[in-house]
C-alpha cells in the first residue's frame, strides 16, 4: 500500500461465513510505510509538535532512536486503515464504527521510515437485531522489528440492514 493509497475495502461475508473467523486465522494487512510527512501532518492536526516527532536532527542527537518517531496515537490510529483491506466485513453493513478499546499497549516506537503493517484476529463477537460488535485481538507490527509497536483489544460495531419483517 502506497502511502496515498486506499485499499479495496473490507471483503463482505454474510453472516454464518463472519461468526466461523471466531477465534480462527489472522488477518494481515499490507505493509505502509510512516514517513516524515505523515508524522509531520499527524503533530500539525494534534497540536503535538514534540521534537521527538518532528525534529531530525535533534531527535537524532538527542535520543536514542536515531531520529524521529511517530506519535503513539498515530499509530494506533493506522489501525482503521490498515485493518480496512485486511479484514472482513458483515454483508448489509450500513456503516462501521469504532466501539473502543479495551487494552493498548506501545510497545516499540515507530521510526520514521519504518514500514508497518496490522495483524488482526476476531476473539469476540455479540449479535443484535441491527448491529454486530466484534472484538479484535490487533498487533501493529513494524518490518524487521523483534516486538510490534503495539498490541490492543478492539472493539468494533458494524450497524446493519434490519432483518425483513
């Protein structure tokens, strides 16, 4: 995935094909790549211009990551995207929200230049009449990093078409 680049979008399944993920494979998105531009956008829109961020030459003096890093919550943000080609979708999904998080943890900063990519894993699922809420066990890990950046419990809800009456 380039960095403008958007995936395809989420592959539908009706609903017994979604419920038989419970607790099955991962789901691995492509890799993308978190330049300076990103963080540098990411900082102007959060107001968080630390100079670990946004600052090279001193962050490459002054650190010992060797220059700058992303945001924590720029990276859990890249979770959206990175899962958006990556995992499945409930057919008659009317529209996706994000529920919360139970757990995050960053785990290892990500480098600017550093490609990343998501590994995903339903581990929950609650059916409604108009929604499905799934939770997800997620990892965003970093190319030839020993640890990912960061693991979380995600919770997701897919608002559907209501049943026919």
């Amino acid at each position: 995935m380039t960095k403008d680049a958007r995936p395809e979008g989420p592959t539908l399944v009706p609903i017994d094909a979604y419920r038989a993920h419970l607790n099955g494979e991962e789901f691995v998105s492509d890799w993308l790549v978190v330049d300076q531009g990103m963080i540098d956008t990411f900082a102007t829109a959060t107001h968080d211009h630390q100079f670990i961020h946004v600052d090279p030459e001193r962050a490459a003096a002054e650190t010992p990551f060797g220059g700058t890093i992303a945001h924590g919550f720029l990276t859990l943000s890249l979770l959206s995207i990175l899962a958006y080609g990556a995992m499945p979708g409930v057919q008659g999904t009317r529209m996706g929200i994000n529920y919360g998080f139970e757990k995050v943890r960053f785990l290892t900063p990500v480098k600017s230049g550093a490609r990343v990519r998501g590994r995903f894993r339903l581990v929950g699922l609650t059916e409604r009449a108009v929604s499905v809420q799934s939770a997800w066990e997620a990892a965003i890990e970093i190319e030839n990093a020993p640890k990912p950046a960061l693991t979380a419990h995600w919770i997701t809800l897919a608002v559907i078409e209501p049943p026919a009456a």
